[in-house]
C-alpha cells in the first residue's frame, strides 16, 4: 500500500508536468509569415513571372528596327577582278527600309503587355492568399496536435507508473490479474494513437518548413499568442459586408476580371493586325538601273486578299466570351464560399461560446478528486480508467474546437481575401 500511496503524490502532479525543452526554433505565427514571404520557393518563382511579363512590355514599347541590304559585284570575268566597286568596271547596290505599323498596332500592342504584368500581379496575389492560408492553417493544427501530445504523454506516463505498481501488487497477489490486463491494453491503445498523432505532427512540421524556408533537420516549437481569436466576433459582422470585402478583393475574382480586359485588348490588336503594314524603302544603284547612279525611293504594301486575320479574330471573340463566363461562375462561387464559410464560422463561435471557460480548471480539479478516491478505494479501477479516458477525450475534442474556431476565422479571411479577423 506504501507503493500505490507514492504513485498517488506522482499522480496529483498530472496536470502540472512540464515537457522538456530541447535546442529548438521558436516560431510564433507572425515569424512564420515574415519567413514564408522572404523565403517561400513558389512565391519567388511567381515573383519572377512579374518580372517576365514587365519585360514583355518593354518589347512593345519598341519599335521595328530599319533594315539595310547591299549588293556588289562578286567577280568581274572581263577585268578578271573580284569586288570591284568602280564607276568603269564596278557594280553594287544598296537599300535601306522602314516598317511603318499601322491601326495603332504597336499603342495596341503596348496595352495588351501592361494588361498582362496586371494578369501576374493578380496570379501572384492569388497564389499568395492560398500559401498564407495553408500556413496559417497548418500552424494552428501543428500547435492544437502539440498540445494534444502532451494529454498523451501525461496519461501515459500515469498509466505506465500505475502499470508498475499493479505488476508488482499482482505478484504479490493483491489485485487480480484483469486489472493488469486493463491496463495494459489501455497503454497500447494511448501509445498507437499517440503514434498516429505525431505522425501527422511531423507532416504539419514539414508542411511549415518547406512553406518558410526552414532547414528540415530544425526542431520546431510553435508558440500561439493567448489572444489568438479574441478580437472581432464573427456574429458582429455582416454577411453582406464579408461579400462586400470578397468582391473588392478576391484575387481570382479581379484575375478573372483582368482576364477579361486582356482578351478585350487582345481582340482590339487582331483586328489591327488584319491591317496591312507598310514598310518604305530607299535605295541606290550604280549602274544596274537606269539612269545609271539611280536613286529610288520604294513603298510596299501586302494586300488582305485571303489573309485577313480572321482566325486570331475569331479566338479573341471566344476569348471574351469565356471571361464572361468565368466571371459569372467566380461570382456565384465566390458568394457560396463566403455564405458557407460564415455559416461554418458562426455555428464554430456558438460552440465554443457555450462551453463554461472554467472548464478546463473544473475538470483538473475533479481529476484530484478521483485520485484521491481512487487511493481512498471508493472508486473501482474500472471507474478510474474511464474518467482518465474521459479526460482525454475532452481535451482533445477541446484542443479541436479551438483549432476549427481559428481555422474557420482564417477561412473567412481566405474566402474574402482580406485579414477582417486576426
């Protein structure tokens, strides 16, 4: 009985047992998005896309470079010489020439490309917005997952020292050997679960390393700020307002409205190409034409005869008309995620306002008491195990209504495409 009397003073320090702190990166969720923005491998790459489409307006901005052409005699069988450029035995010729774009191909051309540095901008928001999301996202469940290890490495530890205890009362032959048993599967049972958990832990970790740039052999320790999710309610906030807030600044609803303007300009430029430039020409001979020492001045112009453009034309139409419908399906889409998101986020606060804040202490406080009871033999081993379970349980679907009420906070922010709640 002295045993079991020890394990009991071990046993009323389940609650306050600290985890032991090894080398680690300490990583609040702020640090982690000032990481992810200068260090993510995606948004860089789309950074350079920015980079890309600004060169391609550069290039519209050119013009045509002029070309020149010269010829001269090669050999000249009569002098027997090669190259000669005489006015008595000599020949060449010489052209320069201009392209001139018409219908304002080159304005048109110009706008198209300041378009399209819009198009990656708004691709690089958008990417944006699903990376912060997705980190966001997955900080919160790293964290909750940490915090639920601890639940299971406390009972563990209980159990196993409970487990101890009873091996060594069941040789004496004070308990029966069922209640070792019990105990027993109740500990593969932790351990398995526990497993599974830091599995998907480990994968969280990954997930964070690679989206911040962080060497994968760094140990990390979250870090959650207490206020987390204590500032605007959700029920203050108006449906109307959060779709408001989605339409101005949904990235993919302006992509897909930018979308729209690039195949507008683009339609604008194909009909100006079924235009025929012109390109002018100069040139001079020195005995080739007449009279000898001729100078020319030259223009050509290709006649739209087949030709007319009428293929690129006809693309741009439909280009137009499935912007349109991108935007119509954005709409509807972006209106359906908002409403569901914050019907989602509404029943989460409902919940999780309806649990008693002393709920935590409450139940800590009972769990003494049932040590004590348990030492006192007033409650079965059996009713024991089953409040230790009961206890897990509740933490754990605690630690999960807390992950889901900031999950779907930031599910809002993602749906809207802003930071209505931090």
């Amino acid at each position: 009985m002295k045993t079991i009397r020890l394990l009991f003073a071990f046993m009323l320090l389940f609650h306050v047992a600290a985890i032991a702190q090894t080398d680690s990166l300490k990583l609040d969720l702020s640090q982690a998005e000032r990481l992810f923005l200068t260090r993510n491998y995606q948004l860089l790459a789309a950074n350079y896309q920015i980079g890309q489409a600004q060169a391609e307006m550069i290039t519209a901005k050119l013009f045509d470079n002029p070309e020149l052409s010269y010829e001269n005699l090669f050999y000249n069988h009569e002098t027997k010489k090669f190259f000669e450029t005489s006015f008595a035995t000599g020949q060449y010729s010489a052209q320069i020439s201009q392209l001139i774009k018409l219908a304002g191909k080159r304005k048109k051309n110009i706008v198209l490309a300041q378009t399209g540095v819009k198009v990656a901008a708004q691709e690089y928001a958008e990417l944006l917005r699903n990376l912060r999301f997705q980190l966001r996202n997955t900080f919160y469940r790293a964290y909750y997952n940490g915090q639920s290890i601890k639940v299971y490495d406390q009972e563990i530890t209980s159990s196993q020292q409970l487990l101890n205890v009873y091996q060594q009362q069941l040789k004496m032959g004070n308990v029966a050997s069922k209640d070792v048993i019990r105990i027993q599967s109740l500990l593969i049972n932790l351990k398995t679960e526990l497993n599974s958990l830091l599995n998907e832990l480990e994968d969280n970790y990954k997930d964070i390393k690679l989206m911040c740039g962080i060497e994968a052999n760094v140990p990390l320790h979250l870090v959650l700020n207490p206020a987390k999710g204590s500032g605007n309610e959700v029920q203050k906030t108006p449906y109307t307002t959060l779709l408001d807030s989605a339409k101005t600044n949904r990235s993919d609803y302006q992509l897909a409205k930018t979308s729209l303007q690039y195949n507008e300009a683009n339609l604008k430029l194909q009909k100006a190409m079924a235009v025929p430039d012109v390109e002018l020409s100069l040139s001079y001979d020195l005995k080739g034409n007449y009279p000898e020492k001729y100078t020319g001045i030259g223009i050509r112009v290709p006649i739209p005869l087949f030709n007319r453009n009428q293929g690129e034309i006809k693309k741009a139409k439909i280009g137009i008309e499935a912007a349109n419908t991108t935007i119509q399906m954005q709409e509807a889409l972006l209106a359906n995620e908002v409403y569901n998101s914050y019907q989602t986020a509404l029943r989460s606060e409902q919940q999780y306002k309806s649990i008693d804040p002393q709920f935590s202490t409450n139940f800590d406080q009972l769990m003494v008491g049932i040590n004590k009871n348990f030492k006192d033999r007033n409650i079965s081993l059996i009713e024991f195990l089953d409040f230790y379970q009961s206890y897990k349980e509740s933490t754990l679907q605690l630690n999960q209504l807390r992950f889901e009420r900031l999950s779907n906070r930031e599910e809002i922010n993602y749906v809207t495409g802003s930071n209505i709640f931090k």
